[in-house]
C-alpha cells in the first residue's frame, strides 16, 4: 500500500470518526456488547416462556382476558428485543469500522517493515557476494580494531534477524485484526437475520392480538361481570389482609404494655410505665427490630416468590387494557407463572395468618418485625400459623383458576402501609 493511500484513508478515517462521534450517543459507545447479548438471550427465554402460557391457556378453546394481558406482554417484549437487536447492528457496525481502520493501519505497518526488510536483505546479500565483510574484519589495524568490527557485524546480524522476528510477529497481527473482523461481519449477519425473524414473530403477534380482541369483544357484557366480581373477591381479601396486619400490631402494642407494666416497681412507677408506653405502642423486640433492618438493607436485592413469570400487572391504580372506564386497584403485583409453580417466602419470618377467600384460594401472610409479606392465590399451603419459616422455603403452589392460568398476588406492608414490590425485589 502506498504512503498516499495511507493517507488517504487516515484522513477518511478521522472524518467518519468524528460524524460517528456526533451521531452515536456516548452511552451506546460505552454499552458492553457482552451484556447486550446476555439482555437478548433472558428476553428470548422470557418470551419461550410467556408463550408457553399462552399455548396452555389456548387449550380451553375459550378467550379469556388473561390470554390477551399475555400477549400483550409477549408484544413487548418482542418490540424490545428487536430494538435491542438494532442497538447490537448498530455497535457491531462501529467495531467493523474500527477493526478496518486498524487493519488498513497494521497492512501499511507491515508492508513498510517488510519493504526495509527486503532493502536489507539485499543489500546484505551484495556486501556477502563481494566478501566486503570479510575485507572489512582482516583490514583492521590492530586486533581491538578487529574485535569492535566482528561485534559490529554481530549486531548487524542481530538487527536483520529481529526486523525478521518483527514481521512475523506484524504478520500474525494482521491474521488476527482479518480474523477478527470477518467474525464480526458474521455477528452481523446473524443479527441482521435476527431481526428480520423477530420482525415477522411480531405481525403474527399482532394478528393474534387481533384475533383475540374480536372474539373478546362479542363478550363484553359477561367479561365486564367477570371484572367486577372479581373485583369484590380481591377487596374482601385486601379487607382480611389488613384486618389481620391490624391484629398483629395491636399484639405486639399489649405485648409491650405487659412487659413495661412488669418493669414498673410502683404506683407511680406504673404511671411513669404508662406514660412510656403511649410513646412506644409500636415498638419492637430486640430480635424483631434486628429482623426488619435485615428486610428494608436488602430492599432492591429479594427474591422472587416464583422461580419463573412475569408482572402482569403492576402495583397501583390501573385503567384496564380493554374496558377504559374499568379502574382497578392492586395492593401488590400479580406475578403470571407457569402451572403448579411453588412458592417461596422471600424472606425469614413468621407466619401470621392463612386466609381463605373464595374465588381467590389461599392466602399467607408473614411477620418480618415491622413488615409482611403476603402470598396470595395458593392452592396448597405447606406451612402453619405461628410457623417459623427461613428464607426460600417452599410455603405453598399457585392456584390455577377457571380461565386456566395461575397468577400470583404478592404483597410488601411496612405496618400498615402498602409498598410497591417491585422496588424490594431483584429486577429481571
């Protein structure tokens, strides 16, 4: 390769870099491809998985609501999965253009180091023919002067065979940078293949979607009635939850009156006790105060209750997908998960109550000093009130109700106030 080029291409180089730099965000510069990928791969799993629910739900031969939320949610994440494709074509893209600016550099590296080389060659080939070396040592005046030429010559030789060493090792560098990019060139084609398949998997998404609001739509009348029983089991139940987070609190409030009453050694120390307890009714043991910090410095960081699924609806006030003029209201989430899926409690507590809602199967509810963790939508229970239970035991199954599909409702009460799971449990 000529030095202008070189040139050329440097001065090319530097241009696109600079566009590349104004048109890429700098955190997509910074995105690790690695983890791009291993993003891909759990949004694949997660929609084999979400598909698998629906399949098992479509065996009835009867629309339901939840096959709808599913795949809406299937919908989602195929379009996120697609746009994640797009953003890994996009940095495959950008190394492409760097390894190929670095191999053009390590081409023209070479071809110059070879270029001396062969100058050197040469020349050494035409001063060995004509035996000037030889002249050169047995001309010296002296045999010092003799002694500096063969250690002269000696480092010439040295020189030739490290400028040969020199290329063979660029020439690997070269092997390797063209290696190198057609892997990445390959990573892009399969990504490209990819997304153009995600792409079709997404219109028949939707055409399933459609199918599915038609077919909903000639029922409105019996859904709508369906929603809103549904809605009076889930308040009852949030009524027995509260009710019985209520009981536990009074509990410990007598608990802790008992205990100061016991300390007090007389009347007016009693009046004093009194006193002290109205300031602390909502205080805790020793061991239930350590349990709840333990619970809130692992906010963010539990487990889930499942081993699969996905939120299928979030904590909070909700419009529903189909029936704008429907609001419904969640204490928790509802986890959607696979059929006779165990449950487990995502932390160490105790066992407070075991409720029972019809339409709504078994419900567990457990102390973690100032906090409860509610399970809800069981089948099966596996362990008893006053029960004391470690993190990840197994306390219960999902429930799998009339349309076919088991939802786990899950619920976080600081006291009695309702906490948003999501911000307590791992992200997935």
């Amino acid at each position: 390769m000529s030095a202008f080029r070189f040139k050329k291409i440097s001065q090319f180089a530097v241009a696109t870099a600079l566009v590349v730099s104004f048109c890429w965000p700098s955190s997509m510069a910074q995105t690790n491809r690695q983890q791009l990928e291993a993003k891909r791969k759990k949004v694949e799993l997660d929609i084999a998985e979400n598909k698998r629910i629906l399949l098992s739900t479509q065996k009835e031969k009867r629309t339901t609501l939840h096959q709808l939320s599913t795949i809406n949610r299937i919908i989602e994440q195929r379009t996120e999965l697609i746009v994640g494709i797009q953003t890994e074509i996009i940095i495959a893209d950008g190394d492409i253009f760097t390894q190929t600016m670095r191999l053009e550099t390590l081409k023209f590296a070479f071809e110059r180091e070879k270029e001396k080389l062969n100058k050197t060659i040469r020349k050494a080939y035409k001063t060995r023919k004509s035996g000037r070396e030889i002249v050169f040592l047995f001309s010296s005046n002296n045999i010092k002067q003799a002694l500096h030429r063969w250690k002269y010559l000696k480092k010439l030789s040295d020189f030739r065979r490290n400028q040969v060493a020199s290329i063979q090792i660029q020439a690997q560098q070269v092997s390797d940078a063209i290696a190198e990019l057609n892997h990445t060139k390959k990573q892009k084609v399969s990504l490209l293949s990819a997304k153009e398949i995600e792409k079709q998997e997404l219109e028949i998404d939707k055409t399933t979607k459609q199918k599915l609001v038609v077919e909903l739509s000639s029922r409105e009348k019996e859904l709508r009635e369906k929603i809103r029983e549904n809605e009076k089991q889930v308040a009852k139940l949030n009524r027995e939850i509260s009710k019985a987070i209520a009981r536990e609190i009074e509990a410990e409030r007598r608990r802790q009156k008992r205990e100061i009453a016991k300390a007090a050694p007389s009347k007016s120390g009693s009046k004093n006790a009194k006193n002290s307890s109205a300031t602390s009714e909502n205080a805790l043991t020793p061991e239930a105060k350590a349990l709840s910090l333990s619970f809130e410095y692992n906010k963010g960081g539990l487990p889930w209750p499942v081993e699969r699924g996905f939120i299928s609806q979030g904590f909070g006030r909700h419009r529903h997908p189909e029936f704008q003029d429907i609001e419904e209201v969640n204490n928790g989430i509802d986890i959607t998960t696979p059929k006779n899926s165990t449950v487990k409690s995502i932390f160490k507590g105790t066992v407070s109550a075991i409720l029972s809602i019809p339409g709504q199967g078994e419900a567990i509810l457990v102390n973690h000093g100032a906090y409860f963790t509610v399970y809800s939508r069981l089948s099966d229970v596996y362990v008893q009130k006053g029960q004391i239970i470690n993190n990840g035991e197994k306390i219960g199954k999902v429930m799998t109700d009339d349309e076919d599909k088991c939802i786990l409702q899950f619920q976080i009460w600081e006291g009695q106030e309702k906490q948003n799971p999501q911000f307590w449990i791992k992200s997935r």
